[in-house]
C-alpha cells in the first residue's frame, strides 16, 4: 500500500505547487503593484517590528483563512455550479497568494530565522527548482511564452487598426 501511496502523494504535492506556481506568476505583479501604490506606512513599519514567532503567525493567516477555499470551490463544481466554483478558486487563490507574498516580502528575514520554516522553505524551493528544471514545465513554459506573443501581436494590431481609424476620421 506504500508503494502506491507514495508517487501518488508526490503526483498530488507537485500538482499543488503547480497551481500555486501558475497563481503566483499573477500574484506576483499583483503584490508588486499594491506595494507600490499603496503605501501603508504605519501597518508595513508594525509588521517589519514583528519578531521571528508573531510573523509567523500574521504570515499564516492568510493561509488559514484562505486555503479552506479550494475544497469550498470544488464542492461547488461538483454540485453543478461550475462557474461559481471557478470563480471562487481563482479569487480565494490570488487573494491568499497577494497576501501571503507580501508578508512574505516583509517578513522575509525574520522567517528565515526559524529553523523549522528555513528547512520547510528550502525544501519548498528546492522542490520548485526540480518541478521547473522538468521538461514538462519548459514545455509549458514554451506555450505560455508563445500565447503571451501571440497575445500582444493581436493587441499591437488590434490598437493599430483603432489608431488608423481615428487617423483616417480627423
């Protein structure tokens, strides 16, 4: 029965961070951009203050709070409503990435030093490393990159066309 569990269980582990991998490369620019635009002085200098244990915590609530999310956005796929399960899971998800990759931006440092979360987080990475050295993941990568081209090329033209339009009735 361990046989079976096992490659099962790292199937779902990399199907997990798969996800989160896809989620936070709109996470990302999504934090990036509120850190920029929204200042928060008082509230980023209280968290920065934090020692090592209570950023931990603040770190984790977002996770708690948000993660019970994906079973709630599947049970309403399951039941029928498809749309509003999709919708759930891609708001929940990009909610808890923004927050937790901000506090994580914050509280970096003083993560790293507990000993429990450094090893978790390098064996995250490491984890992460492995997934995007597969050829699986350049592949995707490769398509992701071609439908960002192909994307951009039709906005080009589509934004091109409307400026020869506008030209043309001046």
């Amino acid at each position: 029965m361990k046989r079976i569990l096992k490659p099962v269980t790292y199937i779902l582990a990399a199907v997990y961070l798969l996800v989160d991998a896809v989620f936070m490369a709109v996470a990302r620019p999504i934090a990036r951009w509120i850190g920029r635009h929204f200042e928060f002085r008082r509230l980023r200098a209280w968290i920065r203050a934090l020692p090592p244990y209570p950023s931990l915590a603040l770190f984790s609530v977002p996770v708690i709070i948000l993660e019970p999310i994906k079973p709630v956005a599947a049970y309403l796929a399951a039941t029928g409503q498809f749309v509003t399960g999709a919708v759930t899971f891609i708001i929940g998800e990009l909610l808890k990435l923004v927050l937790v990759e901000r506090l994580f931006h914050l509280t970096r440092d003083k993560l790293m030093r507990i000993p429990a979360f450094a090893w978790t987080y390098g064996k995250v990475a490491a984890m992460k490393a492995w997934l995007q050295a597969t050829e699986a993941w350049r592949a995707v990568r490769a398509l992701a990159r071609a439908a960002k081209d192909t994307v951009a090329r039709a906005k080009a033209k589509l934004v091109g066309s409307f400026s020869r339009l506008e030209t043309s009735r001046d």
